[in-house]
C-alpha cells in the first residue's frame, strides 16, 4: 500500500482495511510515552527530595560544629573558673602536692616466680 502526502494528511491510513495495525501501534506508543512521562516524573520527584535531604544535612552538620565548639568552649578551665566565681567559689592559690603511697614488697619466692 503505498501513500501519498494527501493521504497522510487526511489520515486515510487510520479508516482503510488495515486500520487496526495502525491503531494498535498508535495505542503502543500511547502506552509507551505515558509510560516514559511517569518514569520521569518519579525521576525528578527522587532528585528533588535526595536535594532536601543534603540540604537537611548541611543544616545538620552546621549545628552540630556549632554545638560542639559551644561545649569545647565551655569546658574551658578560664570560663569554668568565672561561672564559679559568680556563686562564690574561687580557684585554690595553693598548688595541688602529690602524695606518695610506698608499699612493703613482700620478696619470697612464690612473688618472684610469678613476676
């Protein structure tokens, strides 16, 4: 069956005696574009929220180095000392001593074996 550009533009192909092969392909390509329109629409959904989810976490992540240097300062011995001062408590002047415990060594011969 050979057409013309008329018969193209008329549409002849889709009323003729072999119709239906046309209108089975015309559906499968329906079909098929729908089809490709959803899978790109999951497609851009997922990117959208992988997106959020990042800036979610850059959030995050800036919280958590502010919080952690907020407690590094915290934990400081100068701002401990003048949180201390305010309820009335003051750093010892007098250096801490160490003391030194000596214990007795019991030197038979069942303690040097098991050394």
């Amino acid at each position: 069956m050979k057409l013309s550009l008329y018969d193209i533009v008329k549409a002849k192909y889709l009323v003729d005696e072999n119709a239906t092969k046309n209108w089975l392909f015309i559906i499968f390509l329906i079909v098929l574009c729908l089809f490709m329109i959803g899978n790109i629409h999951l497609y851009e959904g997922k990117n959208f929220m992988i997106e959020d989810m990042n800036h979610e976490l850059k959030e995050l992540r800036t919280e958590f180095i502010q919080t952690r240097s907020d407690l590094m300062e915290m934990k400081m011995e100068s701002s401990i000392s003048v949180k201390m001062e305010e309820i009335g408590i003051y750093p010892s002047e007098v250096p801490p001593q160490k003391i030194k415990v000596i214990k007795e060594v019991n030197d038979n011969f069942w303690t040097r074996l098991w050394q």
